[in-house]
C-alpha cells in the first residue's frame, strides 16, 4: 500500500521542490517573463504547502486508531499528491511550453484548477479524519 510511503514521498518531493525553487530564483528568473516567474513561483509555494500536508497525513496514519481513520487518511494522502501532479505539474507545464518548443496545448489550463479541488477534498478528508467519533463510525 502506498499509505506507508507518505513520508518518504513527501521528503523526496520535499527535495525536488527546494531544488526546483533554487533553479526558479537563479536559473530561470533571467529568462522568464514576470508573468511567468509568479506562476512558477506559485507551483513551487503551493507544491511546498502540500509536501507538508502529505507529512502531516503520514504521521496521522502512523496514529490512526481505527480503520475508518486510516481510510479517511489514505485518501487524503493520494489526493495531496495527486493534487501536486496536476496543480504544480501543470503550472510548470506552462511555464516550460516555450522552452520544449511547444505551441497550443491551451487545454493543459484546465488541469490546474482540477488539482485545487483535489487539494480541497484531501484537506477535508484530513479534517474528518480527526473528528471525534470517526473512528466508532462505519462510513467513509
């Protein structure tokens, strides 16, 4: 189950985001726009947020006393990764269309907004989670 690589997931994408935010801050701020650097910046700060999120969500699991807890927390931590693939994913997606030489693909916009709501539902699934009652509870 990939439940219990939460944490060593979070710590590699821990990595790769202050790797990408160095490259952000020297390699790419001569060459990308303003517009640009922001939404890079914003892929970088919100995928940042969520590694946290996903560290969080791992730890909860590790205490989780019932497996409704554990259900609800799974889920949680699929979306929270899920969400950085298609929310940061596809911001750096954007941002690198000049770079590969890519034109058009305005679609992979749409993508962005979609990784927002599955960040929205794992933050949700987190809070139930810790809700009293939960784990006496027989739904999901």
């Amino acid at each position: 189950m990939i439940s219990k690589y939460y944490i060593p997931i979070a710590a590699f994408l821990g990595a790769l985001t202050v790797a990408l935010g160095a490259f952000g801050a020297h390699a790419l701020k001569a060459v990308l726009s303003p517009a640009a650097l922001i939404t890079y910046e914003t892929a970088v700060r919100y995928q940042m947020y969520h590694v946290v999120a996903l560290i969080l969500t791992g730890i909860l699991l590790q205490k989780a006393s019932s497996p409704k807890q554990q259900k609800l927390l799974n889920r949680a931590g699929l979306f929270f990764i899920d969400g950085i693939v298609l929310f940061s994913g596809s911001l750096y997606f954007i941002v690198a269309k000049p770079f590969l030489g890519i034109e058009g693909l305005s679609w992979v916009g749409v993508i962005t907004p979609m990784g927002g709501l599955l960040w929205m539902v794992a933050w949700v699934l987190l809070g139930r989670s810790q809700l009293k009652g939960v784990e006496n509870s027989d739904t999901a």
